[in-house]
C-alpha cells in the first residue's frame, strides 16, 4: 500500500485462527494537509477477493473522521500489467511471476492528480465481521546496495549483495519500446558470477521485464529470497547505486546487537546468524520463506531463541507461537517446544499475559499420555520406528541421514529428555500463575524421570545416554550423539555427568545436523567445555557455519551442505543458533529472573583471547567483554537499569583469596565451579579482575561492552596510611602499648595485618610488649579496597619498666683487668654498680664514644643493680668507657673509667733444639714462660713456614710448642716462632741450627 506515493506497508499477517488479521501503519508524516491524498494498494490472492481499508484521522480537536474502501474506489485488473506467466514456488505454495509490462504499468496511481478515468469502480463485498489486529511491529521496505557489481557483457549484470534479503528490485532505468530486462535472482551460485535462479528446492526465480520508452521506475512486489542477483538486457555502465535490492524487513535496531573478537571466524560465524534472523523473520516464524513458508514447533523454538539475543521486540516470536498453538506438525517432540517457547519469552520478557491466557492448551503440549507410571519414562509403543512425517513420530534429527545411526525404540531417551524439559518448564509456568498444584504436580514428574533416565540410560562408563531402552526395558548399546546431546540440554545432567558428555560429544565432533548442533553447543556450555564449542564454531570442515559462508551463503541452511540434502535452501533462521549460542553459552548471559530483573554473566573464553557483545532486552542493553591476559581473564558489564547481575569471575582458584576487584574496589566473592562470583552487581558499566589496578578500568577490549564507555566512578589511587608506628631506634619501655591505625580516605582500608618479630597479632588492638627485651621489629601492613598497599616496618628497643617515678641513680663503673692474671690484656669485664636511686631497664655501654653493649636488667627498685659486660680481644691502647642507666622517666650517665691495655698480644716465646750431634734429626721446642697467651703459632724455617697448629689459651700459664725436624742436610738453619692470638701476633728471637 502506499500513500500520496510513499510505501506504507505490506499485509497482511497470517491469522492464527479463523480471525482475519488486519495490519496497522501511522501514515500521519505521509498526509499533505489542505490539498488532496491519494491511496493506492496492489492486491493479489487467488481465492475470495476482497480488500478492506480505513484511513483514521485524528483532528487536533478530537473529533475523528474516518475514510475506507467503498465504491468510490477505482481498481485496475493487474493481468495487462502482470501477465500469467507461472509461480516461484514449489509443491508447497504458489506465487506469481512479476513479468512486468511496463507500457501497462500505471504509474504514479497511488498519487494525487492521477487519472483513474479508465479504471472500473471496485466491486462492493461482505466486509471482514472477525478483523484482530496484529500485535506485531510492520515490515518495512529497505533498499539495499550490492556489495560487487560485474558487467559480465554489455548490459548484463551479476550482482552480489553480501547477505541473503527477502524482496525483490528497485530500478530506475531508460529504456526503449519492447526492450527486455530479464531478472535472475538466487541464494547461491551455479558457476562463478552465474546465479542459480533455478533452485534445487523447485522455486524459479526468473521475471521478465518489457520495458517501455523513456525513463520508468519498476520494482517487484513478491517474495524472492536471494543474495545474488542477474539482470540482462539493461543499460550498459551501471553502478551498484542503479541496482538497488528492495528488502521487506522486519524492523530492527542494525546498532541493537554487535559483537567482535579475536577470531575472525567466529565473527563471521556471529554476523551470519545474526543477518539471517534480522532479514529473514518478515511477519511470522517460518522454516524458510523459500521452499515451504510453513511454521513449525522446533524452527519457531530456535528461531525465537537467536531473536531473543539480537533483538528487544518479542511481539512477532510470541505471535508465532500462539500460531502454532492451533495446529502442530507431525515430529513426537515438536508440540513440547511449544512449552519451552511459552517459557522462555517469558523467562526474556517477564510477562505472564500469554501464559494465562494459553495456559491449557500448553499443558496438553505435555507428554503426559506417553509417562510410563512404573519406571517414570516415557514410553511410546508406536512412532518410535524412525518413520518419518507421521503424527508423533519420533524425528530425533532431521535429515534423516544426519542421525548418526539412532536406534529408535518405544523407551528413546531423546524424547524423554525433551519431556523432562517441558515438564520442569510447565512447573515454572504454573508457579508463575499460581498454579502451585499444578507445579508441584509436573516438578514430581520431571524429577522422577530424571532419577530414572540418570539410573537406566547413562552409561557411566562411557559417560554418555544410550539412544534409549528396548521394550522389555533392556538396554540399547548404542550412543549416537544425539542422546548425550539432548540429554545434557534439557536438564537430565548433573554437573558431574555434563562434564562426562561434554567429553562424549568432543569426541565424536559434529556428528549431527544444524538442528542439533543448537544443542551441542548448549551441552559443551553446560559441561564447561567452551574449547570444544569454540572449535566447533570456528570450524571450517564439512559439517559447521563456515563451510556454509565459504560455500557463499547470504543466510543459514538448513544442512551443513548440499551434499547432505539436495534440496537444500540457505534462508532458515532456525539454523543461525550462533546468534543465541555465543551470547548465552560463550558469555553466559542468562536472565535469573523473568524479564532480566537479574540476570547471570558467566563468560567461558577457551580460546579466545577477547571478544565483547552487546545485546538489547526489554530492560535496557546487556553488554559483556572479557580479555585473557597476563595470566588471567578480566571482565567487563554493562548493567542496564532497574536490573541486577551476577558476574562471574573465571580463573579462580579455590584456595585464593575470595576477592574480586569491581572497578577497582576489593568486593567479597563467592568462589563456584573455578569461578569467583560477585552478586548484586548494580546498573551501569562495571569491569571486574582477580587483580587489583587502573588497567581493567581503561582496557579498550573490555569498554567495547559499555555503549557509554567505562566506570565511571573515581578510581582510588592512593594507598593507606599507616600511623602510630615509633620511630626505627625509638626506646620504648616494655609497659607501654602500641597503638597503630591505618586509614584511606578513597575506597577503605580492606585488610590491616601486623607482625612483632615475625609473630602475628591482631593490628587492630594496641600491641603488648610486655616481656619482650632488646629490638623489636614490628611490622603494619594496610590493604585498600583498591588493592593498594602500604607497609611499614620500624625497629625499636624494648626494655623493661617498673613504673619508676624518676630517672634513675648514677651507675658507677669498674673493671676486673689483671685481677688475676696481673696483665693488662685485651679481656676483661667492664661492671657497673648503681648502689641506690630508681633503678633502670636498660643500660648501655660505649668504648671511645661508641656502643659495644646493651644491657636488661631487671629493675626493682630500690635494689642496687649490677650489669657486668665482657670485653674480649682489645688491642694494646687506651680505652675509655662510659654508660648510661635508661628507664621510662629518664637516662643517667655513669662516670668514665679508662683501661690501659698494654699485653694484648702473646707473651715472647724463646726457642731451644735438642740438635746435639748434629745430624739433621732434631726438636725444636718453644716456651712461653708467662704472658698473653697465643691460640694459634707459625714456626719459620728460613723464613718458610714448615709448621702451624692450634693452642690452647689458659692467661698466664706458659705455653710450649714441639716441631721434630728431619732429614736436613748439611748446613745452617734459621727459626722463627711466631705466637697469634686475636689481637697481633708475637714473633721469637731467630735460633740458628747448624747440621754437619
């Protein structure tokens, strides 16, 4: 239809019923105000022929006018513009060729001013008693360039639009009398640059043009499905912009949806799935606008799944489902996924309205007939053959050579996996509605089909569901993939056993058709095996996505290849899973509660280094990124309003610290299957890591999840402080407590620690240090909510206190050299005596201005106190010694006391031999009659050391040394003794020995 020449819109929908369903459109930007409007429509049917219009206006005074179709309306036969000239369709439905003859062509008939003087008024019929509108956004018309354009010839162009779109052509040519432009379009190729518009599916799409003198501008009204295109005979030198392709498409938000990664192929792999549901939706849930244009349970199922992920309106999903309500197809399983479809656009949206008002014709959706009350199973006693196209019978996969062998019998445990599924779906449906009987009664069924399907069809040993049970309830050895993959989809899997099956399936690979491998991705997911789903869908081989783009296709098939169905179509959105399987599966994002009140992000990366998605919902936009890097995944989510999410931290080991870093603050987290877990993440944009620091907050590979950019909440970049520490060398008496606090002023102090020697204490008390003697190091360590830390460490001299009321009395210093060697050595005791006064807990002592010792002794005043210090291994000289006595109140000096040392060294040891003949055999004996002893002595002989031993030191008894010398020739030998001690060393007077 169009208005003063303008489109506005295309109908009508399919009734769900027996209603007649009319389509609404705002023309009010279209109506020219004080002059005349025209509206024209082009009909087509092939039975009752009746078309019914109203134009409602609204005045700005609120009064209401209305203008519909009556006799006064002028209608042409199309057939002189139209001529017969065949269908595109196939066996299943028929639509005309648009063999255009553009001299008929009435153009500008929609617009004012033209004139219908030759038409024939319209025919007055019963008007539509039962119209319903349709709660559904209007297809649009959009006009879409080819991306490659090839003048294979003069005039005869191939055309390539990149994607697969539903429509037709725009031109605006010249063209001459009787000139013909012959209009191929297809959705793959026959030979390089040659379309095939002879399908394998029976449609061909060929039109015909006749061309009238001058400029005209013609366009196709029907539905073709096609990315290529051929036109021959047209004009020769035209560009892309000549060619534009007229798309009906239902609307969508081309922004709404986006998603990027690391890997090219699963980019493709996302942007084909998500073109093919944004082009190939039109105005209800169909298997393929190309061969059948029929709805059916799973397609619809699928389909309303990628909707779910790429787009915010579930009108046309919900709509299509009530459409297959009245009426089912003939598979055992697809009637269940009614049940599934009802509850998750729900579970999407939060709306319970079409659940109240279907609810019982989805409750005998359930299988309920088919639940065997002594095992708990499913059983089917007929369809379970693998018999195709019959009223339930069991389709498991389809094509029917894409089952990998499924042995079909009466107990098959992929019927009783999608059962189960309905029925845990059901129960949640009648909570919903309050139907708690209801609910409690279907969470029984399902529970006990799962215990018994767990019991009867795993194989633990393979970690995988036989095909099913055969009628005396015997086991079936035979596990096609299907089994294991519907199985752990539809919920009979554990944790446990989803793990095992993820194995299964990785390793028999895509064993299966497009329909499944919805579900083997879901399976992989559920199994934590994201490496496997990835490969899968970054597949180049026979059976995966990419096989279909590098085989050229616009949209998803319904086969992995042409080899595998031949009469395939590339135009199912059922088939383009990716676009729910990568959101969900690889990201995790999981409404929790119905109408993503809550919803869950649990990114599985695998192989991918990073990726970002973006997808709307009725709340608002979901954005979630992760990167891997550096050891570790960091995550990204954008939150929208009046929402809540749980986010999911990857790569958490148990044993670590339960934190996770929400923009940068330290949040508590809830460590689950190598996941830490954050609740209550609130609206906005959030990025969370296992490490804390600025770089996740400004990481361009997480922000392409905000459509806003990053957090924006101030970061904290400072770290604690620490105060209350003393000084490193700060003398504190053993009675007074240590007070130390640490604070942040940006994200709080998230964990304060100290140490006292290594020991732990609690930092938040005052420290004791009671008991404690001599240096202490003490160290505080503080942890923001930041991550941000600060540690100090200080070292501090502890000594006891007794409380004294003053400093304490004068120590007077003495010492015991030469007491009872008669030497002034180099060892010796300084003491010091304080008699009266308050005693100290500390006393140190200096030699030459220097400290050499501190002291603890004990105060207990008023007792005299004595502190003796050993002084080892002094040199010959003058020392002067100095003390001072510390307790709290004060410190007090002592007098000096000076030590002369003047035998510091060994005493002079005299050297004999006993070399009385001669002969060159003799002792050489040392004596060190009194002195210093040595601890160690050299014996020279001709200035060669030819002896050296250890002595004992025992000040002042002598010492002797014994060297026995043998075997010297003739001649004079000279000896030296030297004796060594710490501090020097003493040498003899030279003895010659003389040998003849």
């Amino acid at each position: 239809m169009w208005l003063n020449g303008e489109f506005v819109g295309l109908g009508p929908t399919q009734p769900i019923a027996r209603e007649t369903r009319y389509d609404g459109f705002d023309v009010t930007g279209l109506l020219r105000r004080g002059t005349t409007n025209s509206l024209g429509a082009l009909a087509y049917t092939t039975t009752d022929k009746r078309f019914q219009s109203h134009l409602v206006v609204e005045y700005s005074d609120g009064s209401r006018e209305t203008f519909g179709t009556t006799t006064d309306w002028k209608t042409l036969n199309g057939s002189r513009v139209f001529p017969a000239a065949g269908s595109i369709g196939t066996q299943y439905f028929t639509a005309p060729k648009e063999n255009i003859n553009a001299a008929s062509y009435p153009t500008g008939f929609s617009e004012p001013g033209f004139d219908d003087s030759r038409w024939t008024r319209a025919e007055a019929k019963n008007v539509f008693s039962d119209l319903e509108a349709t709660p559904t956004a209007k297809v649009t018309q959009q006009l879409q360039l080819p991306e490659r354009i090839v003048e294979k010839s003069p005039g005869n162009y191939f055309l390539d639009y990149g994607r697969t779109w539903i429509g037709g052509l725009s031109l605006d040519l010249e063209g001459v009398n009787g000139q013909i432009l012959d209009l191929r379009f297809g959705e793959v190729l026959s030979a390089p640059e040659t379309v095939r518009f002879a399908m394998n599916t029976g449609n061909t799409y060929q039109d015909k043009w006749t061309l009238r003198d001058g400029r005209q501008q013609l366009e196709t009204w029907g539905m073709r499905v096609f990315r290529y295109a051929e036109v021959q005979g047209a004009p020769t030198g035209l560009t892309a912009n000549d060619f534009p392709a007229l798309a009906q498409v239902y609307p969508f938000d081309p922004e709404g949806a986006a998603f990027s990664s690391s890997d090219d192929n699963l980019v493709k792999v996302w942007e084909l799935s998500r073109h093919t549901v944004d082009a190939t939706n039109h105005n209800l849930y169909v298997d393929s606008w190309t061969r059948e244009r029929d709805a059916y349970e799973a397609d619809s199922y699928l389909q309303m799944m990628a909707n779910f992920y790429v787009s915010d309106d579930p009108t046309l999903g919900n709509y299509s489902l009530e459409y297959l309500l009245t009426g089912r197809t003939w598979p055992t399983e697809w009637p269940m996924y009614t049940i599934l479809a009802f509850h998750d656009s729900y579970t999407q949206t939060g709306d319970t309205t079409a659940l109240a008002r279907n609810y019982n014709s989805l409750k005998a959706k359930l299988p309920t007939r088919w639940v065997e009350p002594s095992t708990g199973l499913i059983r089917k006693n007929s369809g379970s053959n693998g018999a195709n196209s019959c009223t339930d019978c069991d389709i498991v996969d389809w094509p029917g050579s894409e089952r990998d062998g499924y042995v079909f019998r009466p107990y098959n445990t992929v019927i009783n996996a999608i059962g189960h599924q309905s029925y845990v779906d059901m129960a949640a449906i009648a909570t919903a509605l309050g139907k708690n009987d209801d609910a409690a009664e279907f969470t029984a069924i399902a529970q006990r089909l799962r215990s018994a399907a767990n019991e009867r069809l795993f194989d633990t040993t393979k970690g995988a569901w036989r095909d099913g049970l055969n009628a005396d309830g015997s086991s079936i050895d035979h596990f096609a993939i299907q089994a294991t993959v519907f199985a752990t989809a539809f919920g009979l899997a554990d944790e446990q056993r989803a793990a095992q099956a993820a194995s299964y399936i990785e390793s028999r690979g895509m064993a299966c058709s497009v329909y499944c491998a919805a579900f083997v991705l879901e399976a992989l997911y559920d199994g934590d095996r994201a490496d496997v789903a990835h490969a899968m869908l970054t597949s180049t081989g026979l059976r995966s996505w990419m096989n279909m783009i590098n085989k050229g296709a616009g949209a998803t098939a319904e086969a992995w290849d042409s080899t595998l169905k031949g009469n395939l179509t590339y135009s199912h959105p059922w088939a383009a899973s990716p676009a729910y399987n990568i959101p969900q599966g690889m990201f995790g994002i999981r409404p929790t509660v119905p109408g993503y009140a809550a919803f869950d992000v649990r990114p599985q990366p695998a192989a991918v280094e990073w990726a970002s998605v973006r997808l709307p919902t009725l709340k608002g936009s979901i954005g979630v990124a992760h990167h891997t890097h550096d050891g570790r995944t960091d995550i990204a989510v954008h939150v929208p309003g009046n929402t809540v999410a749980r986010a999911f931290v990857p790569g958490a080991a148990e044993d670590r610290e339960p934190i996770v870093y929400l923009d940068g603050r330290a949040t508590p987290a809830t460590w689950e299957r190598g996941y830490l877990r954050v609740d209550d993440v609130p609206a906005g944009c959030h990025v969370l890591s296992l490490e804390p620091g600025t770089g996740p907050r400004t990481d361009e590979r997480l922000l392409d999840a905000c459509p806003d950019g990053g957090p924006t909440s101030p970061m904290d970049e400072t770290a604690p402080i620490i105060t209350g520490l003393p000084d490193t060398g700060s003398l504190i008496p053993d009675n007074q407590p240590l007070k130390i606090l640490a604070t942040d002023d940006g994200y709080g102090v998230r964990s304060f620690t100290a140490t006292v020697d290594d020991q732990v204490v609690d930092a938040t008390q005052s420290i004791d240090l009671k008991g404690r003697r001599g240096d202490v190091v003490i160290t505080a360590r503080a942890v923001d909510n930041a991550g941000l830390s600060t540690e100090v460490t200080t070292t501090v001299t502890v000594f006891p206190e007794e409380g004294s009321k003053s400093a304490p009395g004068v120590g007077v210093l003495s010492t015991d050299q030469g007491h009872t060697t008669g030497l002034r050595g180099g060892t010796y005791s300084v003491v010091m005596d304080m008699w009266w006064g308050s005693n100290g807990g500390m006393f140190r002592l200096y030699e030459n201005g220097k400290l050499i010792a501190t002291d603890y002794p004990s105060p207990e005043t008023p007792k005299a106190q004595k502190v003796s210090v050993l002084v080892e291994g002094k040199a010959n000289g003058t020392y002067t010694y100095t003390g001072e006595l510390i307790n709290a109140r004060g410190s007090t000096a002592t007098k000096s006391l000076v030590v002369q040392v003047t035998n510091a060294a060994p005493g002079k040891a005299v050297l004999s031999n006993d070399n009385w003949d001669g002969d060159g055999a003799y002792t050489v004996t040392g004596d060190m009659w009194w002195g210093t002893n040595a601890t160690s002595y050299r014996l020279l002989e001709n200035d060669v050391l030819i002896d050296e031993k250890s002595l004992t030191s025992a000040t002042p008894a002598a010492q002797k040394t014994t060297t026995f010398v043998t075997g010297r020739a003739a001649g004079s030998y000279r000896y030296t003794l030297i004796l060594v001690n710490a501090v020097g060393e003493t040498s003899s007077e030279t003895m010659v020995v003389k040998v003849k």
